[in-house]
C-alpha cells in the first residue's frame, strides 16, 4: 500500500495530513463525509459553515488535502452526507462522467442544479475520475456550488508527475506548501444556515460582500501569521487555489515567484513575476527560492481584504520564514501572593534575533512592559488578573500565560444576625468572610470574651437557656495575617407563659354582669383564648372576659389559653354560676299578614322574650295546627284553601301571650286573553281602549282589565300590528313605521318600520304601565321589506320561535314565502339589529278554505295545549264555522306545515268581544306570570 502526505498550513504550525491508499489496481480509494461546523471569526462572531472530513474525523474547513501517489493513475471518493440538502463532488480539470441533474422552474424552464449525480441526506455515493492527471487541482460540490463552495464544500487535490518531489515533468521542489484562499460573506451563511436562503433579501450571490479573508480556512492573527519554509536557498513548490467568489492577487515582497503551472496545467515557458492574478475557482503551481535568513511577507495585493474585527494587520497577509520561528522554553509562573507583595513574571524565548516582548493584563497591552520580565511592586487586588507575554520575530509571534492571585484583607461579606428564640431553641451563629482562596481562622466570643473550641465560621446552640442570652462577635484572621472583627449580633432567649393569678368562680343574678380575668406573664406579645365548657368563645382575646348580662345559658366553668411564640398554658377553671329570674312570655316581633300566588311557599314567624323554656303553637282562623310547635310556621305550597288569618300563642311556665293575627292572601292565576284592537273601542269595565293598548279578558270570571296602557310608555297614536308575550317581557310590531320612545339596539335609533319587532321589558302593568322598550327583530334584514309586507300578527310557538303573518304576501329572503291567510315559523340563528335565520310555512291557511273569502290572518296565538287562536281581518267563512273581524277562533291541527289539516271552532262565546271590534292582536296568557 502507497501514502503520501500533504502540508496543510493550520494557524502557527504545519500540519501534515495523510489521506488514501492505493490498492492493487494502482487507483485510490478516499472516503468523505461532509458535515456542518461554526468557525469563530476575529470580532467574536460564530459563522456557520459546510465542510468535509476524512472518514470519522472532524469536519474542517477547507476539507482535507487529498494527496494522490503519483503512480496511482485513478481516485475514487465515497460521499457520506450528513446535511440536510444533496451534494455532490467535482474536480475541475480532471476527466469524469457526469451527468447533470435538472430541475423545472417556476416558468417551466429545465435547468441545472448538479453538474453530476447528486448524494442526499444520509446517504453515501462514489464519485470516480478514472485518469487522474498530475497538477494541483480544487475539489468542490457540484451542487449548487455558488453556494454551497462559499459554505465551506472545498479542498485540495494534489498529484505528482513522477517519485519524490516532481510536481510536472522536469521541474522539482524540495518542500510544498498548500495556500488556499477563500472568503466568508457571514450574512449569506446565517441565511443558509437558518433556512431564509432564496428568499428576500438573499435570494442569490448577486449582493455578496465578504467581511472575513481567509488562507486555509483560517483568517490572520499574529500567532499564525509565519510560515517556517526551511532553509534559504531551497526551492519550493507553493500550490496556491482560490476557492472564493473574488479574485486574489499573492504578492512576495524581496523575492520573485516563478508561475510553471494553471489548473494542473504546466506552462510552456514559466512566468518570473512577484505576484500572482488568482481569479476564482483557479490554482497556480509557482517555484520560490528565498535567497536569504528572514521573514518574506506575501499578501494579498487587492484592497479591502482586512477581517472584521481584526487588530493589526488583517486581511491574507503570510510571512514565509527561513529561519527559526519563536518558541517559549520558558514560561512565566503563576503566583499567589498578599496585598502590598512585590512581583516579578519571566518569560525565555528563542528564534531568530531581533525579539520583541509585549505584556498584557486581561488582553489589555500594559505600556513600556517590553522587556523578558515583568514587575509589579506593592500589588492590590486590582493586579489580581491573568498575564500574557507576546513574544515576536520576523517569523511570527506566540504568547504564554501566567495567574497572579492577590490575596486580600479579610473581608467579612456576612455579618451574624441578631436572633430572639425561645427556650430550649437550636441556634446558629454564622458569619462569612473571604481573603482569596486560603483558609481563615474563627474565634468567637461572648461579651468580648473568647468561646472555648468555637472556631468555625458557625457557632452552634443544641439548645439555649436563659444564661446564653447575650452580644455575639467573630474574630477572623487571613492567611496574610489579617484579622476583621464582626458586628455584634444579639442573642434573646424568651421563656413560655405562665399564670400569676387564676379567674376566680363567680355568682350571680340573672340579667347580671360578669368579668373573669387572669394574670400571665412571659415573653411579649401574649396572646389570650378564653373558653366556655373546653370551647372557644369567639372575640374573647384579651386578659379580661365580661359578659353585659349574664343569662342561664351562660352558666358554666371558663378557662383562658394564654399563648406567646414560646408555647402555651391553661389557667384553672372558674364556674360561673346564674339564678334564674321568673318572667311570663312577651312577643316582641307580631307574624305579618302576606299575599302570595296559589302554588308559592310562604312562612310567618314570631319573635317572643321570657324565661326559658318557651313553647308555641299555631292557629288558623282560630283552629290548631296540629305540629306547627316551633317559632315560624311554613306552608309548602300554598293553596287557595290555605288562606285566612294566622295566630300564634307563646307559653312558659309563667304566662302565656297571643300574637296578633296574620292574614294570608292567596291569588289564583287566571287564563287570560289579551287583545289589542285596530280602532277606539269601548271595552266593559274598561272604557274607551285605544289601538296602542292592550286589554285582558279572564276567560273563567268574563271580565276585561287594562293590562298595557300605550299612552303611559308614549305610544299615543300608534297601531299595535302583532303580540305575543315570552319570558315575561311583550313582543310588539307596528301596523305602520313609526319611533318607540327610548328604544335601544336599533339600527336606525328610535326608528321602527312595520316588519320590525321591538321587545317591551316592563317593570309595572296596568294603569301604571312602565319599562323600556329594545329591538328584537329587523323585518329588513331577512327580506320583509321587499313586498312592503307589514307584520300585522306575531306569536310565539310552542318550540320558542317567532311565528309571523303578513299583510299581503311575504317573500323573505330565505326559505318559504306566504300569503296573507298564512303563518311562516322563523329559525333564529341571531335577532336584534342583525337579524338572520330561515322561514318555513307553519299553517297553510289555503289548506284550510282560509283565503277564499279574502280572509287576512292579523292576530294570532299559540296556547300550551297546542292549539293555534287566530282573527282575521274582516269577516271569515270555513267550514262549518264563520264570524267576523271580532270573533276568536281555535284551531285544532291534524297537521301543520305544507299540508295544513285540523278543525276550527269559536274560542270565546258570541259577544263576548265588543260590538264592531275589529282584533288586531291577541295573545294566551296565564296571568300573573
């Protein structure tokens, strides 16, 4: 097997790597893997970037020196890929096949991505090139390489013409040195790394503008600067590529350079010049002889190479050196020392003369610290740092380092803590100090006076008493023999209560005073719990406790709990002892009389005084109550037979007394039906109603009763079209457009049309009609105003939903339309100012021969037995049944809907509603509600 061996330049030293086997067929087999890896630049900034590694070893950039054994007449590369987009690896110059992979853009256009088959994530290929030539040649990814070279997807290949140092026919070196040059536009890599790439605002390399300059993968700094090239006079062969985007110009300063060969090509007749054009992607072959000893500067003859960040120099900037490169043999030594300490720092260095020293404190240059020793007299804790020699040559310059601890003063950070524990309490006293990293001394004391054996930085109590009460400090000593005394800390010791005086057992008069009261003593605050019988009297907490008027009740043994943070004592019991004063009953609070609806509860009750015990004993209409023995009576529910007057008679063993009586008024609902009339109509009972009120008429007794008067909520003048009652509150429609006064949620204010419904939530009925009036639904929003149709009957079905009828047809906007002699059912899906949701034809009244006589249905009702009450407008004729605008009728249905069937029959008797009435809205009540 055949090696060979490449030299890499890496920073301040020559690293030689060695890369392949040929196998038996004279070809050489290299495996690849290609990797992320950040590089830091000189200004601190992290650069992510692609690159390539031998087999398992690191990923660097640029990617390993591929060096191929001259008799060796093949390579072949196995590709792993471990990114997350493919690659692929060419070799310009050097013959392959190839196949390039496309792809179809966003205007149909085949085009480009590969210029050879390309290895994905994760997966591993062969890239062959089975007559490889001599030269010195780049190896890049053929995969979008504008970007994926820039990321770092770079190296060398060098093979040579013939054994030993024979780059091409008849020239010969005796050392090689691999210079590539590349650059880094940071803002393209985070964009490639972060995924943003292809998108505003990197969308290509068109606005590329590096920052960093690269030789080898590595920007300048002084440490990596020298090249040590070996004697002068010796000819080398400097192998120069440029795998950047910009152009590159190597210029030698006191030397020239001889150019023999171009992208492995050799020339037929050399170029002697002292720099070389480096456009990019390209690599030259030159052959340099430096005639003497020293340092021979190359750099970069284009303006703007310098790194950002960089001190000094910057840019690609070399030295290649003949003679010997700086080396410490010698380092200075860290040292710890104390506060006011003289200090002295050594360094011995060999290379080349001349020698410069440079130190620096924390990387900051101390001036005039130039020589091979430093010294610091009567250092502080400021010189307290890290030290560094800069030493330098033609050749270069390498540093070393040394630590200088400065112990300080004592200083106490953490003073003892003044402490006040109870009796038999663990406690701990603790200070901390620092003086550098040497161990101090403790010696505690109590009232200035040393504690044997307590030497630590914590005093420990297993237990206190009273006798360790006292003034606490701490004397430290340092390890430079300083000494710092604590603060005093103060140490309490508090005891647990006792009692001094026990309460005294006492007896008294019933309606008498009391005071019970105890002296304690301990440590402050003390707190006081006085009990009855072993319980707690709640807000008994003082050292005293009184009772205004003693009663029986009070009769007992009271004890109090005195309690302070140290714990606890009970005082002994005292009795208190209560003669009893006789006294008859006396009822102070009489039961009320109530008038509640048939079905509520209700409940009387009495308040009486007197000795105890007391007994009662309820009466209705002056007949016992058997049970009702306790201080209130209740009836659950109330029925219409429950009503009457209620007494109660109060007994002890000493008199008696009988309340006054309380009367119970029970209400019976009644079935109601509401009407509101088209025109002034005299109504029994009544009087004159006008078309903006609405009357009741109780189906069970035959009597009318105002129930919503118009004019009292300022709707004189206007026509009730429709009604209908639901949770309590009055649905409303208008027979014209009109303003409701104080309406709210409107979409026209106080504005109303006629297929509008205004929701009235009243707060008093009758006479006194009071409450505020809301939008409920916008005729306007579901098509209601299309026809010029007017809501002139509304109800509330017996599933919740509005039903409506129209004078003249109704054609809303969703589902069904109507005629006059129809009822429409409306599914909400929301009411008020954005009304929307879908209507259904609920009663055909053409099913029912209502509508052949131009009958207009304009009042309607739903009752619970779920039946419907309909009036028309003007007279109306079915079958078997007919009447006039006045008339009420019932309709039974079979069915309801599109095919409308039932029974119709006259829901209240024959002049029962007023003469000449004409029904403009009615509505089934159950009253009160």
């Amino acid at each position: 097997m055949n090696t060979r061996a490449a030299t890499v330049i890496s920073r301040a030293a020559l690293l030689l790597v060695c890369i392949g086997t040929a196998g038996p067929a004279f070809g050489l087999t290299v495996s690849l893997r290609a990797g992320a890896v950040n590089k830091t630049m000189p200004d601190g900034r992290v650069v992510p970037m692609w690159g390539f590694a031998l087999g398992a070893g690191p990923i660097t950039v640029p990617g390993p020196v591929i060096v191929v054994p001259y008799n060796d007449s093949s390579l072949t590369v196995n590709l792993t890929n471990n990114l997350d987009v493919p690659v692929s690896l060419v070799i310009p110059g050097q013959q392959a096949m190839m196949v390039p992979v496309k792809f179809t853009d966003s205007r149909g256009r085949q085009r480009a991505r590969s210029f050879t088959h390309e290895t994905g994530p994760g997966e591993t290929k062969a890239y062959s090139w089975p007559q490889l030539r001599p030269g010195t040649y780049l190896y890049h990814s053929g995969s979008h390489p504008a970007v994926q070279v820039q990321m770092g997807l770079y190296g060398s290949v060098t093979k040579n013409a013939a054994a030993g140092t024979v780059p091409y026919p008849a020239l010969s070196y005796v050392r090689e040195f691999v210079l590539l040059y590349s650059e880094i536009d940071p803002d393209l890599h985070d964009a490639v790394g972060n995924g943003s790439y292809g998108a505003p605002p990197w969308t290509s390399t068109i606005d590329y503008n590096p920052k960093y300059f690269l030789i080898n993968g590595e920007p300048y700094s002084p440490s990596n600067a020298g090249i040590a090239v070996g004697p002068a006079g010796d000819q080398l062969l400097l192998r120069f590529l440029n795998a950047g985007l910009q152009t590159h110009t190597p210029v030698l300063l006191n030397a020239s350079m001889k150019i023999v060969a171009e992208d492995g090509r050799p020339y037929l007749h050399a170029k002697q010049q002292s720099g070389v054009d480096l456009p990019s992607l390209q690599t030259k072959d030159v052959l340099v002889t430096l005639p003497g000893s020293g340092g021979y500067a190359l750099f970069d003859r284009r303006m703007g190479t310098t790194n950002a960040g960089a001190m000094g120099p910057g840019g690609m900037i070399r030295i290649l050196c003949t003679g010997d490169p700086i080396s410490v043999t010698t380092a200075p030594e860290s040292q710890t020392v104390c506060t006011g300490d003289n200090v002295t720092f050594t360094v011995v260095a060999n290379g080349d003369a001349p020698i410069t020293y440079q130190w620096k404190k924390d990387g900051v240059v101390l001036p005039g610290a130039t020589s091979t020793s430093l010294t610091i007299n009567g250092v502080d804790a400021g010189d307290t740092g890290q030290y560094e020699v800069v030493v330098s040559n033609q050749c270069g310059s390498t540093s070393a380092y040394a630590t200088l601890a400065v112990s300080p003063p004592v200083v106490i950070t953490t003073d003892p803590v003044s402490q006040e524990v109870c009796e038999g309490a663990a406690v701990d006293l603790s200070v901390t100090a620092s003086s550098g990293d040497a161990p101090l001394a403790y010696e505690w004391r109590k009232g200035g006076v040393p504690i044997p054996g307590a030497t630590a930085s914590t005093l420990h109590f297993d237990a206190v008493t009273a006798a360790d009460a006292g003034s606490y400090d701490v004397v430290i000593t340092g390890p430079c023999v300083a000494t710092a005394t604590s603060s005093p800390a103060t140490l309490t010791v508090n005891a647990a209560p006792t009692i001094v005086t026990d309460p005294a057992s006492q007896s008294v008069p019933e309606g008498s005073p009391v005071t019970f009261t105890v002296d304690a003593q301990g440590a402050a605050p003390l707190t006081y719990v006085w009990r009855k019988d072993g319980v707690d009297i709640p807000g008994a907490t003082g050292s005293s406790y009184s009772i205004a008027a003693a009663t029986l009740a009070d009769e007992g043994s009271y004890d109090v709990v005195v309690s302070n943070a140290c714990g606890s004592t009970t005082s002994a019991a005292a009795t208190l002892t209560v003669t009893a004063v006789v006294e008859p009953p006396v009822i102070t609070t009489q039961p009320r009389s109530q008038t509640v609806a048939e079905g509520d509860p209700v409940t009387f009750t009495v308040v009486a005084t007197g000795t105890a015990p007391l007994a009662y004993q309820w009466y209705k209409d002056g007949g016992l109550i058997s049970g009702a023995t306790s201080d209130s009576l209740t009836i659950d529910p109330v029925t219409a037979a429950d009503a009457g007057d209620y007494t109660v008679v109060v007994s002890n063993a000493y008199g008696t007394a009988t309340s006054d009586p309380a009367t119970l008024t029970v209400q019976v609902p009644s079935t109601e039906l509401w009407m509101s009339f088209t025109v002034n109509t005299t109504v029994p009972g009544v009087g004159t109603v006008q078309p903006c009120d609405i009357v009741a008429y109780d189906t069970v007794q035959g009597t009318w009763s105002l129930r919503f008067d118009g004019d009292a909520v300022g709707l004189t003048g206007r026509v009730i079209g429709g009604m209908a009652v639901t949770g309590g509150d009055l649905l409303l429609s208008f027979t014209a457009a009109t303003t409701v006064p104080g309406l709210t949620g409107g979409p026209n204010g106080t504005n109303v049309d006629d297929s509008d419904i205004v929701r009235f939530t009243p707060t008093a009925w009758g006479t006194s009609t009071a409450g505020s009036f809301s939008f409920y639904f916008d005729g306007s929003d579901v098509g209601l105003t299309t026809g010029q149709e007017v809501l002139d009957a509304i109800a509330v079905a017996w599933d919740g939903r509005l039903v409506i009828s129209t004078t003249g047809n109704a054609t809303p906007t969703t589902g069904d339309a109507g005629a006059d002699e129809d009822l429409l059912i409306f599914t909400a899906t929301s009411t008020g100012s954005a009304t929307s949701g879908s209507f259904s034809l609920w009663f055909d009244g053409g099913d029912v021969a209502l509508g052949a006589g131009g009958e207009d249905i304009d009042a309607a009702a739903a009752i619970p037995a779920m039946t419907l009450l309909l009036s028309t407008q003007g007279n109306f004729n079915v079958p078997g049944l007919s009447g006039s605008s006045g008339s009420v009728v019932e309709f039974t249905p079979g069915t309801l809907g599109p095919t409308t069937a039932g029974t119709f029959s006259l829901y209240v008797p024959a002049g029962t509603v007023p003469a000449g009435a004409n029904v403009g809205s009615l509505e089934y009540v159950v009253w009160p509600f």
